[in-house]
C-alpha cells in the first residue's frame, strides 16, 4: 500500500488514534507546511539574485556580445602566416568578444578578393594596396578600413657572384617579373635610368636559383626564405628593398564594400579592432601563433613546413609594425598613398586618383 507519509514515530501515534500534535486537518504535517515555505521563499530570493547577476553580466558584456553579428572574412590567398593575426583573432575568441561571429573562407586563386567582395561573397577581404587601387579604378567602390602592412616586403634579390651590390649593377641585366608585380620593380628602374631585359617569372625561384636570370621577384617572407633553404647564405645576396628607394608599396590592407561600412560602421570597426589584437598576442606568443597557422594549412591541405612560418611570422612582424610608436598599426599614411597612386597612374594603371579620404576610412586611428 502506497503510504503519504514516511514511516517513523508520528505515524506510529496516528495508528493508535485520535489527532496527533503537530498536524493541521487530515493530509498536511505542520513541519511540513513549514519548510515548504521556506523553500518557495528561498527560491524566490534565489531567482531575483540570479536575475540581478544576469543583468549586471549583460550590462558588462562587451558591445554586441549578447546577439552576434555574422560576417564573413577572404584572406586573399591560401593559409600562411601572412594572415596569422586573423586566425589567431578567430581562435582566442577576440571577433566573438566584439559581437562578431566571423566565418573565415578559403582564399587563393579560385576565390579572387575583388570579385568576392564586389558580388557581396565576402564582408571583409585583405588586397594589395595597388591592387586596390585599380579595383577602385574599375568602379568597385571599396574602402580601405584598417592598413596593416606598413612597409613592402616585395623586393629583387641577386647574387653577388654576378657583381650586383647597388641598383647600377643591375644596368642591362636580365630579371624576372610577376606579371601582376611590375609597378614597383617598374618605377625602380626609371628612378635609377635601368634599361634592363624582363622576363616572366613563374610561382617558383627555379629559375635564380639555376642561373637562368641575374635577379628575381621575391617577397621577404616568403620567396627569399625558399632561396636561403635552397642552400644560399644570406651574405652571398644583395636584397632591393623598394621602400628603402622611395618606392613603399604597403601591401595587406583591410577592405569593405562603401555600402557595409556606411550600414555598419561599427561592425566594420570591431573586426578591425579584434584583427589588430589578433596580431598583437601571435608577435608576443609566435610559437601559439604558429601552432594556429599550421592548424589552417593542414585543414586546408596546402602543404607548409613549420620553419617556414615561423620566418614568415617573424617578417610580418617587421612589415606591420609602425616605425613610429604614436602611429597605431593599421593606419594608412598618406604619403604612402600619394605614391602607390602616382605610380600607377604613371604607369596606365589607373585613370584618376580618388582622395585620400573617400578611399580611407579609418578604424584604428588611436591606439
């Protein structure tokens, strides 16, 4: 038989008759009644407490935490440490802490940034600021929001064994050009009154390597390291770094349609924002930073040595950081600019110059 009430000595009186102290009509014990109570109005002050902690919680929340915004970011090529600070900033959590739920594409050949970005694919996309510049020229109207590469790593390198020390020495010496880069190495060549033979260089520096031309394209954190693994010493090399002629071509750049940012300026802010942390904690733990960035290669199986990385880690941390501590990174200096687009509207590239401040919209301005 199914007994209301445990066994015990209460029960036992109520067997031998008559109402027993300590019950209250028929069913219900006092102390029963009693401690009820005080677990309803325990619970009460339980859920008000826990309200007032979840509204102090969303009060200290930071901005847009509560409801994230989803938005796309392209790399503009494969996985590397080119754009480790965005893969950091995606797995430390730093988009999600400034209200974005950020969905990271696979860039390279098959995902062209500009096209991307121009038929709405992408939120955000890193270019080339010459690059840029002539997909603006082309009517895509994009805005750069954040100007993380400073310096340009872009550089010709030659051997010294061909008597190449200084740019007169590259007079009437044959070097191979990327198709797509030739406005630098362009504009180096009539600074310095070069009248030298181009021939086009491959996605390899075979060609070097085998004494096929006297110099060749390279990025600093990229070709030039294959060509110190390939077994030449660094001091058997003489490196023309453009900057260091008057020629700074900075490079990755933060890009937004006009449209995204002018519907969401600070949407568009918090990515830059939460990407410029994302690069500041992988240069203070680069051994993480690359842990990350080998993660990406692997998932997207396009090869990479670990060694590799690091040197490309250790470049972009030479290339992004400002030469002046005041300036933030991610700012674009318009001198820079002024030069980019000169030389390529010198060059036919592009037809007009838009101004500085319809192209620039900066996010990073202070630190």
């Amino acid at each position: 038989m199914y007994a209301p009430y445990p066994a015990g000595p209460v029960m036992e009186r109520k067997r031998k008759g008559g109402r027993q102290p300590g019950f209250r009509g028929t069913n219900v014990p006092v102390r029963s009644a009693r401690r009820n109570g005080a677990v309803v109005a325990f619970r009460g002050r339980l859920l008000a407490a826990a309200a007032v902690l979840l509204i102090v919680f969303l009060c200290a929340a930071p901005p847009g935490a509560a409801e994230l915004r989803t938005m796309t970011f392209l790399p503009q090529w494969l996985p590397q440490a080119q754009f480790a600070g965005y893969y950091v900033a995606f797995e430390k959590g730093f988009y999600r802490a400034e209200g974005i739920e950020l969905k990271i594409l696979k860039g390279g050949p098959d995902a062209p940034a500009a096209a991307m970005l121009a038929e709405r694919r992408a939120d955000f996309t890193t270019m080339f600021l010459s690059e840029a510049l002539q997909q603006r020229d082309k009517q895509i109207p994009l805005l750069n929001i954040g100007q993380i590469m400073q310096r340009s790593g872009f550089i010709l390198v030659a051997k010294k064994e061909r008597g190449i020390t200084k740019p007169a020495d590259l007079n009437h010496k044959k070097i191979s050009l990327w198709p797509n880069f030739q406005v630098q190495p362009q504009a180096f060549f009539r600074k310095y009154g070069l009248n030298v033979k181009t021939v086009v260089q491959g996605a390899t520096v075979n060609l070097f390597l085998r004494g096929g031309v006297d110099a060749a394209s390279a990025m600093w954190y990229n070709e030039y390291h294959s060509i110190i693994n390939a077994g030449v010493n660094e001091d058997e090399l003489t490196a023309f770094f453009f900057d260091r002629h008057g020629l700074n071509f900075p490079e990755d750049g933060i890009y937004v349609l006009k449209e995204t940012y002018e519907r969401d300026r600070e949407g568009c802010c918090r990515f830059v924002r939460a990407s410029r942390k994302g690069w500041e904690y992988a240069f203070a733990h680069p051994d993480e930073a690359t842990d990350i960035v080998m993660k990406y290669i692997k998932e997207a199986h396009t090869g990479g040595n670990r060694v590799h990385q690091q040197w490309m880690l250790k470049r972009m941390k030479d290339l992004i950081q400002p030469g002046d501590a005041k300036i933030p990174i991610g700012a674009l200096n318009p001198g820079d600019y002024e030069t980019v687009a000169g030389e390529l509207r010198k060059s036919g590239l592009i037809k007009t110059i838009p101004p500085f401040g319809e192209f620039y919209a900066p996010c990073l301005e202070r630190p």
